[in-house]
RNA sequence: GCGGAUGUGGCGUAAUUUGGUAGCCGCGCUAGACUUAGGAUCUAGUGCCGAAAGGCGUGGGGGUUCGAGUCCCUUCAUCCGCACCA
C-alpha cells in the first residue's frame, strides 16, 4: 500500500468531524489550557500559504498539551467587519454581508483541509448580532463607568453622582476631559441637559470634540494606530488633522496599569518595548508661566524643570486655543496665515518636513518665572497640540529643537548646564553642572531636577506630574460595516439604549458611501428611528471593537445571558499561548487589554491580563523570479550572461519555474506578447532564472497557494515543511523547491509500517537496546523543542530517527507507536492512519504523549575528541567511567598523538571527563 | 536620531541546559544504480583552498580563555519598530 494521502486526510478530517473529537467541554477533573490565534479578517483573495503558518503551530502545541492530559480550548472565528467588503460593496452594489460569508466560506474550506484541531462549535464572528450584542454591551458599560484615578479601577457613574450632589468635584480625584471646578450646589442646581455635559467629561465611553486623523479618501475617521507614515495605513491614502465631534474611549485613564501589567507577561521584550513607546511614560512637572498684561496663564509639561533658568521663549501648537487669545492685533494676520496652513498640512507633510522651520511670533510675552525675564511667546507646528499642554517652555541650550528654532529665529540662549558648547550645538544631555541658575547653581542636574520640583510646588507654580504620549482611541468610524452604537439622540442629548435592547442590528440600505453632505453611509437609511422618533447615532465603531473581548466569547460562545459565565470564566480563565503576527503589536493587544482591565474591574472576568504568552510568527516572504529582456527586443537573457547585455527585469510567475529553471513553453503560452520570444540559454541549454526575496503579493506573481501544495504533497507535507523552514518567530522566504525533502521523509516513515509487498507488517517483538536509544532520543528531543517552539529543530529529529529505524529495519510496534504519538502533533493525518492500521480503535488524539526514559540514553563509551592548541584533530572512543589519569595514557600512547607531537613538547593537557580533551604544545 | 533583532556552505538552517568535535536536517549540486524515459525512486559524496600532506573557516578588527559561533570591547551591514513626545 503506498501512502496515499489525498485519501487519508479526507477520511480522517470527515471522521474527526463526525466524531466531534476536537469538542470540549469544561471539564474540571483536567487541567485546562488555552490556545488562541489571532482570528483573521476573511478577505476575497484566500488564504497564500504564509497566512497558517502560525496556525500550524499553535495547532501543534494544542495538539501536545492534549496529549499530555490538558483539556486545550483552540478555537477559531473571522474578525467579519472590516473596510474591504465595504468598498467592495460601494463599487459592486453587493451587500457586505453577502461577501463576508462568500469568504468565510473559502477560508474554511482552506482551513479545514490542513487538519487543524479546532473546535468550529465555538466559531465567533464579530458581525454577527449574537456576537456584537456583547461589544455593544461593553461600550454600555464603559458609558456608565468613570476612572476613579484614586483607586485605579472603573466605578458605575452613580458613585460619581451621589458625589458630585455632595460635594461637586472638588474632592474627587477622576481621569476626565478638562472640566471647571464646581461646588455641590451648583451641580445640584443645574438642569439634566447641562449635567450630561458635565457627566461626560468623566465616562469612560464618551463623546467630544477632538483633533482626529481624517482620511478624505477613505471618507473616514482612523485610530493613531491605523496611520503609518502619515498616510493611512489601509490604502495608503493622505491623512489630515480635522475638529470633529466623535465617540472615544478613555484608555488614557488605564495607561498606568497597562504599562506595569507588561512586566508579568511572557511576551518578547521587543513588543513590550513597543508597547511602553506607544504608552510612552515621561516623569516631569507641569508649570505655570503668567502672561504680561492680561491674567491668562500658559501651562506647560516639562521634564526639565531644571533648565527654567534657561527658558528663552515660549511656544504654544497652532492648534492651541490660546493663540487667539494672546494674538496682538499687529501679529494676528500673520498668526492666522500660520495657523491655517499648519492645519491644512497633512501629517505626512509635516513629518517630511520636519527640518524646515517654520513659526511666527504672537505679539506677547510671558513672564518666566524664576528669572522674572519678559520672554516671547511663538506659535509653531513642532509643537504637537495632543501631547502634553500643547505648549512648551523652550530651553534653547539643552533642547535639539528649540536650538534650531532659536537659531532660525535669533532668539536669545541661555547655557544652564555646563558641559556642551552652544555656540555649536544644545546639550540635551542629563548630566553636568548648573550653571546661571541662581539657588540651583553647583548642583547635578539630578538634584536640581529634584530641588526645583519641590520650589515648584512650595511656590504653588505647578505640580510634579506623569504624562502619557497614549491619546484616548477614537471610536467612531463614519462607516457602514460595522457595530452600530447602542445610542440615539434626544435634543442632541445621547441616550444609551437599555441592556434589553441589545443588540442593535445594522439596517438595510443599497448604497455604502458616505451622504453627499459627508454623513456616515447610515445616514442615507430613512427611518432608521428609535422609537420611531429619535435618531441612532450614525457613525459604527471601529475594527478593534468586536477583536477586544473575542478570546473570552470563545469560552462561552453561545449564551445569550452573558458575555460569557462566571462558570467559563472560572474555568478558562486566559489565553495561555497566544500566537499572532507583530502588525497587532500596539493596536489590537493595547485596546484588548483595555478591554479587558475594564471587564476585570466590574466583576466579569477575574484575571487583569487576557494573554499570559505571546509569540509572534514570523512573516513568510515570496520567493521571485526574474527573466531579464534584452532592451527593445524580444530576446531574452539567461541570469549569468545578462551582464552583457541592457536588459529589463521582469517578473515571472513561480509556478512556471522549477528551481529557477523556466519552463519555456509555459512561458511562451503567459502573455501574447512572449509567445515568440527568443531566448540566450546557458551551457546546458536551459533558461535560468534570477530570484529575489519579497513580500508575497500578487502583482509580484510569487504567491503560493497551500490548495495547490495540499494537492500535490498532502496537508501534513505542508504543515512539516512550514514548520521546517525555518524558526517561527523569524522571516522567510517560502520556497516550494524544497518541500520534496519532508514529502520524503513521510513516504520513508510509512515504509516502516509495510513490507516489500505493501502489506502492514508490524512486530511486536520488544525493541533492543539499540532501538530503545533511537525512540527514546527522539522523545526527549520532541517534547523540549516543542516546549521552546522551535519546531524546525522537531522536524530535523523525525528525519533523523526516521532514518535510523529504517537502518535498523525496526518494525517494532513498541518503538513504531511511540514516533506516531510524538510525531501526531505535526502530522496528524498520517499518525491517525498508521495508528489505526497498526490496531487502535481510538483516535491518536486521546492518546498520551510518551516519556521518555533516561537509562536507553546513556552510553557506556565516549567519543572524545582529541584537540591540539584547541583544534580538534582526531576522536577516540573511550569508556565513560574511565579516571582523568588513564584517558591521559591512552591518549599520549596513540599513534596520531605520537606524530603530532613529534619534537615538541606538551605543556598541559586538558580533560573534561566526558567531553574532550586538549592538549597544549 | 532612539529602541529592538539578525549576520554561520550555493540556499533554508543546526549547534538547548553550562564556552568543549562548527555545519545536524533538508534543498541544490556531483557521481552511481534501476529504468523505454525521468522533473520518479534508491545509494554515495558535497564548508573553502590544496593532487595530497596540510592549512583556513561562523560580517570585520581586537580581547579574555587550555579552548569562543557562544563571553567582553569595537566596528560594519541588513531588517523591524518609534520618531519634532517637550
């Protein structure tokens, strides 16, 4: 019988099926363990075969920790809204929806025929309404919670109120948008209308007039994480800074413990990394600088309130709302023209130009406050609006960027630390001498960072404080495919809808865009009314919403009284290995452990962090092929001869090459225009090919399809030959040339199983000694590397013990079912097989992973190498117990030493038992 | 500019624990066997130089050590992330 795999894996993937052996269950007599990908937006081009790599390898690990007795919750879902399918429908006609499904579909099939172990029972998809009730439901709760910064945790908004009825908020220490102080009558006294205003200052889910990234193409608010470059990072298209009203989440009032809950997480330090950027802490203090001739003040953030001696000027963003204000009359046609075209820059504009100066001055001074000096106050572009106060105190000698603008503009600067030389450069260092800085002068500067807190606040200036680089995200997307808000408006008033009215399902319509008087595409639904009456709020929200909490929906699927049970949620608890790619890096990992830090703090999920581990997969790379034209002709040119030519590089589709070689025909039959193409072959009459390494993309013609390879090769073929390429959390190219080596390696391990005639013929002699080695070797070596993740280095061990039984001609069940259970985990559908042929009535799944035993490791005798002056030159085999003193002999006694050593002398030698040995001449 | 990662045969890569035989495994290549045929299968060889003896060899330079891919210093290259963040 040859291994037939198309067979195999059909039979088996049906029986799983129907068998439901991929379903669970709680099931509190076994340890749980949770296994998560990161579910995947179901585009229209399918999956190429980078997509499952991470898949394979979390299937892999599921399947181990289910063969050491875990009871592994794996399963899988489609992140179903999204901005492809809308376009889509805006260009076709066709509803999202439609689409969608059309693709999920696709992406199952492909799904199932590479034999993952998931359970589909508990498939989530974020546009379904039995899902997006709970995203729905969580923006609910995040509307009627406050941040109470006191005590770190969200509290329902009735504690805020019984509050403010007591004693307004002059006592309560809340993470807010700007709000004035007010005392318990004056809130007692206002009307509903005004304290929902105030009210939502402090909800965590609240509605503002902000700066947000504006993408005229996309018709279409995004997150700061969804444009890159200053361009949007779906697309590509310009962004631009806009005032608009929208809903936001306050993340901001959980920086804190989203900073320090990195440090217990087994995530690489590098993504931490990235996260503690994007959260970006800065310790300094906020200081006030009054204003001369008027009673306005300007609030600063700095870091280096050590340098105010040396503050020569002040600059506020143009986007600060007191430019106006402190604009003289003189300066303000100058100071519009600036701030209009500081707005109408695009991000990308601006960052591109960032070496080019540019800033006017207001017309008005402040006073500084340590050295009493009248100091000019400018409005300029590098200052940011959302960071900070949107206003700088400017230290020309230790600031890289307010010494450019001094210098540009000629504005005075002050050396406050000794060490640089200004004339040159600012000394941005922390370190040095003050200097011209009156009762700070002598002091390091860490001192006098230390000292001038404290002046700051004995002199009520300012206070010490924490400042975060992380913006609240911006909610709404003004878009059709996605959650609609559980929200609708009553005399402009926003009114939450009640928990039973959930969910709020998406409304027909036959026309995506936005309206012609720039409305959200839900905008053109006429009578879309609650209550008959009042309008829905139109925008949807963003991607990250329905990715937030998935992972704990998984655990409860299906209940339609909950997110999901205390009982699941007992059970389950978090996600132990959560597999995914590094683009999720500050996105969807940031907002998800908001999401669930929220959850935490009102009681629906007891543990603060959703993903104990993380390992970011890889991405699999295209391998290109080239063909060079000789320039204005026909013809082309075979690699190594195209030197001699001018030529054009052209892309060739990979799947008309073969280990660079083209297949000319093929070729000729591409294009029309190739099909009388000449060529310059080489020495042996063929075409070669160049290659290159690049993203895998259509336009490049190098994308691989795992459809075709699971047809040609089978789906545990591709599942070794991904994981064999290379480490998982490193790029690689993909090549299909070298897939052949594991497809052989499967058809030499099926040998082992038959005779010459092709009949099953197993022993079920007991294995020797010999045999016992080789099984128990790979054991070992297939469980630590699993452990580690480096299922390159298993695939290796298979091949190499595949090798030694079939040397050994071992057919030996005892040895033969011990390699299927360890090689299971990666080819499942060759493992059922064999294991059911060799007489098991239970699938190989609930087998137990095999321990290994460490007396058929250990050997009698060593090979130690012979090193002279650290270089190794020949080996002997010497018994393992043997004294330092007797190897020494032996080796002095051997011939090879003898001729080596001839006329020299040895100085030392060198014996570690057991391992080598040195000798020095 | 800042932060992180990576540099090993023609190519993808291995060398875990503790510094101890560099190149496992696979592709490719070479030769052979079988075959009507080979883009099938099997066997052997394959880091580089050299006829061999031997020498050289983990991006470069330096150091520690009996011994360094591994530790230290320095330098170069590539990739990724962040980037007027006060």
């Amino acid at each position: 019988m040859n291994y037939n795999f198309g067979e195999i894996e059909k039979k088996h993937q049906e029986n799983w099926k129907r068998n439901q052996i991929y379903k669970v269950e709680i099931d509190n007599t076994k340890p749980k363990f949770y296994v998560l990908d990161m579910f995947p937006y179901p585009s229209g081009a399918g999956l190429h075969v980078g997509h499952p790599l991470g898949y394979i390898a979390s299937d892999i690990y599921s399947r181990y920790k289910r063969l050491q007795g875990y009871n592994v919750l794996h399963p899988m879902g489609f992140d179903a809204f999204g901005l492809p399918a809308e376009q889509y429908a805006v260009q076709t006609g066709q509803h999202p929806a439609i689409t969608t499904e059309i693709n999920i579909k696709r992406y199952k099939e492909q799904l199932s025929k590479i034999g993952f172990s998931y359970d589909w029972s508990r498939e989530v998809r974020t546009s379904d309404p039995n899902y997006f009730k709970w995203t729905q439901w969580t923006f609910l709760k995040m509307f009627h919670h406050w941040f109470n910064t006191d005590t770190q945790k969200a509290e329902p908004i009735e504690t805020l109120i019984k509050e403010f009825e007591k004693n307004g908020n002059t006592k309560i220490n809340a993470t807010c948008s700007i709000t004035p102080h007010f005392e318990a009558a004056v809130w007692n006294g206002m009307d509903e209308a005004e304290k929902d205003v105030i009210l939502m200052n402090y909800r965590l889910a609240y509605r503002a007039k902000t700066t947000v990234n504006w993408c005229p193409a996309l018709g279409t608010v995004l997150a700061n994480d969804e444009v890159k470059d200053g361009v949007s990072e779906r697309g590509g298209y310009p962004v631009i800074q806009k005032d608009m009203m929208q809903w936001q989440l306050r993340i901001t009032a959980y920086a804190k413990r989203l900073l320090t809950g990195l440090d217990n997480l087994e995530w690489t330090d590098s993504l931490k990394e990235m996260q503690r950027n994007w959260i970006g802490r800065s310790e300094g203090a906020e200081v006030y600088f009054d204003i001369k001739d008027t009673d306005e003040k300007i609030l600063v953030f700095t870091t280096r309130p050590d340098t105010i001696f040396g503050a020569t000027f002040m600059v506020l963003a143009p986007e600060s709302k007191l430019v106006d204000k402190l604009t003289n009359i003189e300066n303000s046609e100058e100071v519009d023209q600036y701030v209009t075209y500081a707005k109408n820059r695009t991000e990308r504009e601006r960052q591109a130009d960032a070496q080019n100066i540019t800033g006017v001055f207001t017309g008005s001074y402040a006073i500084n406050p340590f050295t009493k000096k009248e100091i000019p106050i400018w409005t300029a572009d590098y200052v940011l609006g959302g960071y900070g106060t949107g206003a700088i105190m400017a230290v020309p000698a230790h600031d890289s960027r307010d010494y450019a603008f001094a210098k540009h503009f000629n504005i005075e600067i002050i050396p406050v630390v000794e060490g640089g030389d200004i004339e040159k450069e600012s000394y941005d260092a922390k370190t040095g001498k003050m200097i011209n800085s009156d009762f700070l002068n002598g002091l390091d500067v860490k001192d006098a960072v230390k000292k001038m807190l404290k002046e700051v606040e004995t002199r009520n200036l300012g206070k010490r404080k924490v400042n975060y680089r992380l913006r609240d995200a911006i909610f709404s997307r003004q878009r059709y495919w996605g959650e609609p808000f559980p929200i609708y408006y009553k005399d402009d008033r926003a009114v939450p809808l009640k928990e039973e009215e959930l969910p709020l399902t998406l409304p027909d319509t036959d026309d995506y865009k936005p309206t012609e008087t720039g409305k959200p595409p839900l905008g053109r639904v006429e009578n879309w009314l609650y209550d008959g009456k009042y309008k829905y709020e139109l925008s949807t929200m963003p991607g990250f919403a329905g990715s937030s909490a998935y992972y704990l929906r998984y655990m409860d699927p299906h209940n339609n009284k909950a997110l999901v049970s205390k009982e699941a949620d007992a059970y389950w608890q978090d996600v132990d290995l959560y597999i995914g790619g590094t683009e999720h890096a500050v996105g969807h990992l940031i907002y998800s452990r908001f999401w669930n830090k929220f959850l935490y703090d009102i009681g629906i999920v007891i543990k603060d962090e959703p993903y104990k581990k993380l390992v970011n997969q890889g991405m699999i790379q295209g391998r290109s092929n080239f063909v060079y034209r000789i320039k204005n002709t026909n013809k082309f040119v075979s690699f190594n001869f195209r030197n001699n030519y001018e030529f054009t590089e052209i892309h060739v589709d990979v799947n008309m090459v073969n280990n660079d070689i083209l297949d000319i025909e093929t070729f000729k039959k591409w294009r029309p225009e190739f099909a009388d193409a000449e060529f310059i072959f080489e020495e042996d009459g063929k075409y070669h090919c160049g290659y290159a390494v690049e993203k895998m993309s259509k336009s490049k013609y190098n994308v691989v399809n795992p459809d075709n390879i699971i047809e040609q090769y089978g789906a545990d073929t591709l599942r070794l030959y991904e994981m064999f390429l290379g480490p998982l959390e490193q790029s690689k190219p993909w090549d299909t040339n070298g897939i052949e080596g594991v497809f052989r390696f499967l058809n030499k391990f099926w040998r082992l199983f038959f005779d010459n005639e092709g009949n099953i013929n197993l022993s079920e002699e007991k294995a020797n000694k010999e045999e016992q080695k080789v099984i128990h070797t790979l054991i070992k070596k297939v469980g630590e590397d699993i452990e580690r993740f480096s299922f390159n280095t298993t695939v290796a061990a298979y091949m190499v013990c595949a090798g030694d039984l079939s040397k050994l001609k071992c057919n030996k069940l005892e040895v033969l079912e011990n390699f299927l259970i360890v090689l299971s985990p990666f080819a499942p559908h060759i493992a059922e097989e064999l294991w059911q042929l060799s007489g098991h009535k239970t699938s190989i799944a609930d087998a137990e992973f095999p321990k290994y035993n460490s007396v058929f490791l250990t050997e009698d005798t060593v090979k130690y190498p012979v090193a002279f002056n650290g270089k190794t030159r020949f080996t002997i085999e010497i018994e393992k117990d043997m004294q330092k003193s007797e190897i020494e002999k032996i080796i002095l006694n051997d011939l090879r030493t003898k001729q080596r050593l001839e006329g020299k002398t040895v100085k030392k030698i060198i014996i570690v038992q057991g391992r080598m040995v040195n000798i020095v001449i």
